[in-house]
C-alpha cells in the first residue's frame, strides 16, 4: 500500500507548497504531482517539481532537504530551523552503509532526480527501517514516505566547496 494519499498532502507542506490534497502550488501556479513509478526493490517516486540541475552519480556529493512521514505525521525533517537556519543532509551518493551515506530507499528514488528538483519517494520496510521501525514513531516493518529535493550536486573528485560552471550545482 502506498503512502501517497495523507502524506501528499503533509509533503506538500514540507515542500513549501501548501495546497489541496494532491495539488501543490508554487506561488499562484498548481502543481500536480506526477504518476507514481516504481523502480527498483518497491520505491516509488512521484516528481513533484522537474529540476534542471545536475543529476547524482555514485560518487558525487550531494546535497539534500527532506521530510520523514509515517502515516501522513511528519517525523522527521531537515527543514527544523526554518528560512535560512534550515541545514540540507549532505551525503556520498551511492553510499548505502557506514559513514557518509544516507537511506537507500531515498537514494534508489533519487536516481534520475536533477538539482531543483522535488520528490515524493515511498521506501518499503526493508529497504526504510525493516523489523525495528524507528522508535518511537515508526513501527516495525513500516513503510514510509520521503519528501526530498535535491539541492546540490558535486560530481565526484572536484571540490566541494566551489561552484560548478553551471547553475544550481551549490547551495554551499
């Protein structure tokens, strides 16, 4: 079963787009989300906004602000200090254990995803927080949904901390 009804509309929030259930607005224009497409081991993404960046690559540092959702309740999120005190998840991308990485599911809906871009990716339990949940909020063996948006985009072996010749490749 996917997540995609309550929490879309939690996400929209997250995302900065408040609107009706399944409608999101950027300034006065109405977004739709896009269909739901499954990829690898379960995860669904919906593209909410299409970015025009550059796209990750194993390797390439990357930049991200998401919100954690069970059920449609916000569990976590990135976006806590708000406005400019709001600090993006910086991880390798690729990276799927130890130091440096960041949830699998996330990173298997993000393939693809441009710097800009905002998605809805539904992580099943095995590849989320399998038979120990996420206490206190997420049960065992949950699934759970993602509203992620791909804010920065390093490609492997340059410096992190300058800029790309292209637009929208740091937030740094």
């Amino acid at each position: 079963a996917l997540l995609l009804g309550a929490a879309a509309a939690a996400a929209a929030l997250a995302l900065g787009m408040p609107g009706e259930a399944g409608a999101y607005s950027k300034g006065k224009k109405k977004m739709q989300p896009g269909p739901p497409v499954e990829v690898e081991e379960g995860v669904v993404y919906r593209e909410v906004i299409m970015g025009d960046g550059n796209s990750p690559e194993p390797g390439d540092a990357v930049a991200v602000h998401y919100s954690l959702y069970y059920n449609g309740i916000e569990v976590e999120t990135t976006r806590d200090g708000g406005g400019l005190a709001a600090r993006p998840q910086g991880f390798e991308f690729g990276v799927m254990r130890g130091p440096g990485s960041f949830n699998n599911g996330v990173q298997i809906g993000m393939k693809g995803m441009m710097v800009g871009g905002q998605r809805l990716i539904t992580v099943p339990p095995a590849l989320a927080f399998g038979e120990k949940g996420l206490k206190p909020l997420i049960p065992p063996n949950a699934t759970v949904e993602f509203a992620v948006s791909l804010m920065s985009c390093k490609k492997a072996g340059t410096n992190v901390n300058s800029m790309l010749g292209g637009k929208k490749s740091s937030v740094f």
